[in-house]
C-alpha cells in the first residue's frame, strides 16, 4: 500500500508526518500496518509513504479512517492522500492502484520505477 501526500493541499507542510504517519498507523493497528520506507516524487516534494499488511482489507479500512479522523500539524490529512493498493510486494511493484479518494482514477508510479 502507498499514502501519497502532496504538500501543496497541506496547510502546514511538515517532514516529519513521514516518521509519525506510519508510527501511528503501527501503534494504532497493534502491528498490523508497518512502516515500508517512503520517497518523493521526482516534479515536487509530493512524498509517497510505503505501508505494508498481511491483511490488505483490515489495513485499509484502518488506513482510511485514520486520514479521515486525523490531524497532525495542523493538517487534515484526507484534503492532500491518495491510498494506492498493490495485491504484490512493493519492491516488485511498478504502480498502485488509486482506492482513495472514493472515485479517484488512476494509479500512484513509485519514482524508483520510473
């Protein structure tokens, strides 16, 4: 799973969300959602944060409504995520597809693959 973040939807832009989101995600689901690294896209400081679960739906549900519910810095996290899901591991993963929003198209290409 990958949670894009584009700080430009962000009202307080802060790198430290990238350590503290998947702290909590882990601390939140009891280890269920770990930490799987993270990048940033290569036309911006849109970041990209690797999760991994060996249960995708729980995860997910967990995920969403973390981004729904939270605010850290300042930031409502939903208004500036994209959630992108791969069924494969994310080494082996050239794209994600786009789960949230609801409705979004698309998919999220990690930067290494490009």
């Amino acid at each position: 799973m990958v949670l894009r973040l584009d700080p430009e939807k962000l009202d307080n832009p802060d790198l430290d969300l990238r350590y503290e989101i998947p702290d909590l995600l882990a601390e939140r689901s009891a280890g269920l959602i770990m930490d799987d690294g993270y990048d940033y896209e290569p036309n911006g400081n849109v970041m990209q944060i690797y999760l991994r679960t060996p249960d995708l739906n729980s995860a997910l549900t967990q995920v969403i409504a973390f981004l729904e519910n939270e605010h850290l810095h300042g930031n409502h996290l939903g208004d500036a995520a994209q959630i992108g899901i791969s069924e494969s591991d994310a080494s082996a993963t050239r794209e994600f597809r786009v789960v949230y929003p609801p409705g979004a198209p698309g998919v999220i290409v990690p930067p290494t693959v490009r």
